[in-house]
C-alpha cells in the first residue's frame, strides 16, 4: 500500500479530494475518448482501492462514507427528474412507451424470479435486487450508439429508453428499497405507506415551492444554480428529518415536478446541474468501486451468480424486448440487436451501493447486502464490457450498421439554408439536418419536409452527446449572418469532431487570418445568407448543377461555387478558384448564379 493512504490524520481528506479530483480528470478522459466514463471509473476504482495500488481507501470516510453517498445520490436523482421529458415520452414510438411499461414489469419481475429461485432469498430483498438492475445509463448507451452507428429508428429506440428509464427505474428501486426497510409483509404496510407519502408529498410541496419561487421572479438571476441545488438539499434533509429513507424519494419527486412545471430558468439550471452531477458520479464511481473485494465478489459466483447474469442477459432482456415490440413493424433483426445492447450504468451502480450500505447498519439487515451489490456491479461489468465491445460486431452481422458518420449538419435554417438543403438532399440523396434557435424557421423547415431541430449551435458538445438525431453527424457547416458567430461555432464543433469536418460562411473582404479559423472557410463569394435567401425567393438567382469539365472555362465573377460533388462525395468548396484547381471529369458542381430563366 502507497504511504498516502496510510497517513492516519489526513486519511479522510485525501479519500475525497482524490476520489473528486481523479473522477473530474477520468470523466474528461472517457468524453474525449468518446467512451462511456462508467468504463475509466470502474477500472479505476479497482486499481486506486486496497485490491489494487492501494491510494484510495474510502473507509477511512467512516462513517461519514454514507452521509456523503446518499448526498450526492440525491442531487443525482433531482438532476434525473429535472430532465425527464415528458413532451418526449408522448411523443415516442409504441415500441419505446412498451419498453417503458411492459419492458420494465418484464425486467423487474424476470430477474426478481431468478435472483429468488438461484439465491434462496425473500421476496422483499428479491424484488429490491431486480429493480436496481432495470435502468440502462443514459451516460452508457450515448458513446455505445456512436460506435455501432446503427440505423436511425433503433437508435431513437435506444436513446430515449435510457433516457426515461432512469427515473422510472429509480421510482421502483426507491419504493423496493422502503418496502425492504420495514421488513415486508402485512405488518410493515402502515410505515411503508407514510415513507412513501412522506416522500411524495414533502417532495412535491417542495419542487413546487422552488417552481413558484423561480417563476414569481423571486431569485435573482445570478443565484438561480445556487438556489436550486441548496433547495434540493433542503428537501433531502428535510425529508429525512421527519420520515428517516424518505429523502431520495422526495428530492426525485421535486426534480420531476420541477421539470414538468417548466420555470423560464430551467435550461440554466439543468447545464448547472449536469455539471455538477458529471463531478458527483466521477467522485461516487470511485468511492464506491474502491471499497468493493474481489472475495464477496467471488462469494456470488460461487452461489450461482453466473446463471442469473446469463438469464438477465440471454433470457430476461430478449423477453422484454420480444413483449415490447409484439405487432408492430420492427423486424427480428432489429429485435435482436434490441436484445443484445442493454448496458447497465452509474445510476444502478450508486444505488446499489448506497442500499447496501444503508442495510448494512441495521442489526438485522434484510437479505445479504453484499450479494446485493456484487450482482448489480457484475450485471455492470457484463453489459457494458460484453455488450459494449460486441455491439458493433453485432450490428455489422445482422445487416444493421450505418457507413462513416456522413451526414451534415447546417447551423442555420433560413430560407438559403433550406434551398441548399433540398439541393443536396434531392440530387444526392445527402442527409442533413438543420438546426437554428428561431421557432419560425425549424417549422418552415419542418413544413418543407426537414428534418430541423430547435437548439443552439453554439452548444456543440451537448448536442453531439445528447441529441440522438445527430448520431451520424460527420460534418458542420456555419451559415449564420454573423461572420464572428460562425467562426466561434466552428471553434466548438472543432473541438468535438475533426477539424477538417467543421465548415463556415466567411466572406472574403473579412479580416480573418486562415490560421484564427477553426474549420475551412467556405462560401466566400457568397453574400450574407440573409440576402442570398432574398435574392432566392424573389428568384433573382438559383441554385444550379453544373457538369465541369477542367479544360471548361473558370466562372463568371458573380457566380459563387458551393460543393463539388464527385462521385458519392460533396466537397464544400471556399470559391472558385478551388474549383478550378479540384475538378476532374464527369465532376459536378452547386453553384449559386443569377437565374437562368
């Protein structure tokens, strides 16, 4: 063991300013990577704990280790109620809402029978250990998707199962673990119901309180993330002063009211809080993995642990997904993917730890709390080492797997943008897909038959990382009136995808050197996308297709070249000099010109 962990004064101050400091290093890590960061931190926690290296040890928290988990697990569970979409839920496909009602009953009850029937234990503890293992992280399933590049409805089918599952899944934990607390039976009925109404009450007396407080303008904008993450505090603590176990259920209940009520501020808050909770999980990840043994780990494969990994995997998972899309169009080779790609993440994993930790301390703890957490982490280990690894070998087997990420992605949908758009789209079968923060121009675009997303370009890596349409994003293209605003977009997109990937309109006559422009600058005879927008639908000029031939002779002054198109590729182009110097025979070329009319 390393001498750091051995200093006995200082002991509990390392323990945490490690576990938050290599946490915050290891989540920018697996982001970059474009890794699920559950990976990074779960090897970590092993290799910092007392079974590795030994730099790490969490007992030295004491009994402060507790204290400090289910702090974190709640501000956790109030971001998760805060981005619960309800919009979305409505909106989904038959198969998602069944995943989210017959799925889950499925999982739940499936793997509550195998872990009853295999480990012998009660029927409290066993519904407790199923309903930890019915979420599939968000934090997972995103970086998964990336890599398998699979077909467009599967990955909607995928993303927002991880997204809506975890606050259902955690509901039925919580209420599993209430229920497990009071001991089960008839007798335990009357404390379980005042937990849960404790909860449920308090927690939406309080979310609403933090809602009315937000929209009757009584925070000031500057305190907005400060008051809701010391309200949610506040709703926890409370909680658990009048009703001990309560709080968790209570500070979900206020993110979910909060969310669903929609202050103004919302958007402001919930960035906050993701920021906060990708440093909790990083900090928790390693606390917790840190403090598990190789022995009890060992204890659980040696009571049959294996078979109720193969049936939550091979049996329970297909099952749900086979009940899930009865009747509707999916194909078998789409369910089979379906069955095959369901990873485990950090929400299962810290709820576990916490239940067991809080068992634990009772005199009489219901059920083994180390089996309980050795099945959750190994259920982790199995989904998303197997899983992850062979899920693209998978999607390729079954005919499922998209080519390179290819599609386009145009910041900007004025009337130019959605012109060059059905240009592109119906003369080369492009994929593309526009984003702009005016209302009236997504539902243009929406009417015209685009598919058009209202966010802000600016937010490039939350876009890449969240919006499940962009999965197959493989270039960008600038087209705001604003030059320094292009250039700023293209130095956030730069950072997320390759940089020669990342384009922009940036007219000649402005003072931009190459070397301050992150991406290519393209368009550059073009005018401001606002007047070549005018002079398009008062078709004063058009968007032509040309057959270049190199001996042909360069174009007119006025005509500005947009992509060369070659084959299968589209090449934006900066002007026409470019043109000149990269075409070849039987090349095209989108060209914007005067009307030939």
């Amino acid at each position: 063991m390393l001498p750091l962990a051995s200093l006995s004064s200082e002991n509990a101050l390392w323990a945490l300013c490690f576990a938050v400091g290599a946490g915050g290093l290891l989540t920018v890590l697996s982001r970059k990577c474009h890794l699920p960061t559950i990976v990074f931190l779960l090897l970590a926690g092993f290799a910092f704990g007392p079974e590795g290296i030994g730099i790490l040890d969490p007992k030295a928290l004491g009994e402060q280790l507790p204290l400090i988990v289910s702090l974190a697990i709640g501000l956790i569970l109030f971001e998760g109620g805060l981005t619960l979409d309800f919009k979305g839920f409505t909106q989904t496909s038959p198969v998602i809402r069944r995943l989210l009602t017959l799925g889950v009953l499925t999982t739940w009850l499936g793997v509550s029978l195998s872990v009853y029937i295999i480990f012998h234990t009660s029927g409290s503890f066993a519904l407790l250990m199923g309903s930890l293992v019915i979420v599939t992280g968000p934090t997972v399933i995103v970086p998964m998707l990336r890599r398998i590049r699979t077909h467009q409805r599967l990955c909607s089918i995928l993303h927002w199962e991880g997204v809506l599952i975890d606050s259902i899944g955690v509901f039925i934990a919580i209420l599993c673990f209430e229920w497990a607390v009071e001991g089960g039976g008839a007798v335990a009925l009357p404390n379980f119901l005042l937990r849960i109404i404790s909860g449920i009450g308090l927690g939406s007396l309080g979310g609403y309180g933090i809602y009315w407080m937000l929209s009757r303008g009584w925070v000031p904008a500057k305190n907005v993330n400060a008051f809701s993450l010391a309200s949610a505090l506040l709703i926890f603590g409370t909680t658990e002063l009048i009703k001990p176990e309560a709080g968790l259920l209570a500070v979900t209940i206020a993110g979910l009211v909060v969310g669903f009520k929609k202050p103004s501020q919302l958007r402001e808050v919930k960035a906050f809080k993701a920021e906060i909770v990708d440093l909790l999980i990083g900090m928790l990840f390693l606390l917790l993995v840190s403090r598990l043994e190789l022995s009890q780990f060992k204890s659980f494969f040696d009571s049959g642990g294996i078979w109720v990994l193969l049936a939550v995997v091979l049996i329970i998972r297909p099952l749900s997904i086979l009940v899930s899309a009865h009747g509707t169009s999916l194909q078998w080779r789409e369910k089979a993917l379906l069955s095959w790609v369901a990873p485990r993440g950090v929400v299962a994993a810290s709820m576990a730890s916490l239940f067991a930790l809080t068992l634990a301390e009772q005199e009489n703890p219901v059920g083994d709390p180390a089996l309980m957490e050795s099945f959750v982490y190994s259920v982790i280990c199995a989904t998303v080492l197997l899983q992850g690894l062979s899920a693209g070998i998978v999607a390729r087997l079954l005919g499922l797997q998209r080519p390179a990420p290819n599609d386009w992605l145009f910041i900007g949908a004025h009337h130019f943008a959605r012109e060059l758009a059905h240009s592109l789209i119906e003369k080369n079968n492009q994929s593309i897909i526009l984003i702009d923060t005016n209302a009236r121009n997504i539902e243009l675009a929406r009417e015209e038959g685009l598919l058009a997303l209202q966010h802000n370009g600016m937010q490039a890596e939350e876009l890449y990382q969240d919006v499940e349409a962009l999965y197959g994003i493989g270039y960008v293209m600038a087209l705001t009136d604003n030059v320094e605003l292009n250039q700023l977009i293209m130095l956030r997109w730069s950072e997320v995808i390759e940089r020669d990937r990342v384009f922009g309109w940036i007219p000649r006559n402005h003072a931009s050197k190459e070397e301050q422009v992150s991406g290519q600058a393209v368009f550059r005879d073009l005018p401001r996308p606002a007047i070549a927008s005018v002079h398009l639908n008062s078709k004063e000029h058009g968007l032509y297709y040309s057959d270049l031939q190199p001996e042909d002779p360069p174009l007119k002054d006025p005509d500005c070249p947009l992509f060369l198109i070659r084959g299968k590729q589209i090449k934006a182009l900066p002007d026409a000099a470019a043109l000149s110097a990269n075409t070849r025979p039987d090349d095209r070329v989108l060209i914007y010109q005067k009307s030939r009319s």
